[in-house]
C-alpha cells in the first residue's frame, strides 16, 4: 500500500513543499514573539514587587503585602524562565547532511517528499514545545496579577 505523497503527481508535491516553507518562519516568528512577552511579564512583575512597599501602608499590613507580592513574583520569575528554558525547536536537517549522496541520490519527487516527511516531524516536535511555553506565559501572567493585586490592596 502506498501513502498518499508516494503516489502524488510531482507538481503537487512541488505545491505542498512550497506552501510548507511558510510553517516553520511562523512556527519561530511564533516563539520569538513568546520570549518577547515573558521579558514583558517578567518586568512587569519585577516592578510591582518594588512599588509595594513605598505605595503601600506602613507597618505589618504593608509587610505582609509585600510577602504576598514576592511570592507571586517568584512564582512569575520561576515559569518565565521554565517558558525560556523549554526543548529547543527543530528547524531541518543540517544543510550539510542535504548535501549526502542518500539526499542527492533522490529524485526530485522523492527529495521532496523525504523533505516533506522532515518538515511534518519537525512541526509535530514543535508545537507541543510552543504550546507548553504559552501555558508557562499564562501561569507567569496569572501571578503578575496576583503580584499587582496584592499591590492594591
């Protein structure tokens, strides 16, 4: 039985190469827009928890306010960097290893389909990594807020 690039017509596969060149710009345009917000994120919430004590009352309440707030900023420093330390993104095989007889020993249709099927499982690797950033920049988010609150009260 044959799967369906193997028995594609060499202009479709051609097609399907092209539009999938666009996926992995987006996939790192995607992550560098992350990294970009937990910096953000990670400011924020280290200016708040410098504020709390000088806008806050004086005394016990105002100690206990900042206490709060360094916590909830510890908790957004520790998935700020979790979310920057995560596996890093597949982007290809080494241009040097296109350059290997078992590459250039294929046909234009089998070079792209063996390029196809890299792509594919470099996506596949990919986005559960960017997924798994994105729920560390909303629980580095969460307690920013948790940070400012305890600003306010």
């Amino acid at each position: 039985m044959h799967d369906a690039a193997e028995l594609a017509e060499p202009s479709a596969l051609a097609l399907a190469y092209a539009e999938s060149l666009t996926v992995q710009p987006a996939l790192l345009d995607w992550s560098d827009a992350m990294d970009t917000k937990l910096i953000a994120i990670f400011s924020v919430s280290s200016v708040i928890v410098t504020l709390v004590p000088t806008l806050g009352p004086a005394g016990l309440a105002s100690s206990r306010l900042w206490l709060a707030a360094l916590a909830a900023w510890g908790f957004a420093a520790y998935f700020c960097c979790a979310a920057l330390m995560p596996r890093s993104l597949q982007v290809g095989p080494d241009p040097g290893k296109l350059l290997g007889d078992d590459w250039l020993s294929l046909s234009a249709p089998a070079f792209l389909r063996a390029r196809l099927t890299y792509m594919a499982e470099a996506y596949n690797e990919n986005v559960p990594v960017l997924v798994q950033k994105a729920g560390r920049i909303r629980r580095a988010l969460l307690a920013t807020a948790v940070a400012h609150r305890a600003r306010l009260r």
